[in-house]
C-alpha cells in the first residue's frame, strides 16, 4: 500500500510530462502536414544527367 503513494503522484507526472511535450510538439506545428512528406519521397526529382 505504500508503493502507491510513491506511483501514484508519479504517474501523474508522468502523463503531465508526455501531455507537455504533445502539445509543445503541436504549438510548434510539428503535426501541420502529415502528407507532404510521404508524397515529396515518392516524386522523383534527382534526374541524372541535368
């Protein structure tokens, strides 16, 4: 029963912590495109030759 007054309070830091960087993540507009990127590798835009 002790254990869970050390886990408990600790747990809750720890979701705070991963909520923090999410929504840091999403002010600095880490999920905006998601797509762009996995169209730009599909075009083939090195040609040789050029």
């Amino acid at each position: 029963m002790e254990a869970l007054y050390l886990l408990v309070p600790l747990s809750v830091l720890v979701v705070a912590g991963a909520l923090w960087v999410f929504f840091g993540a999403a002010d600095s507009g880490q999920f905006d495109d998601l797509e762009g990127p996995a169209y730009r590798v599909l075009q083939d835009d090195d040609r040789a030759g050029n």
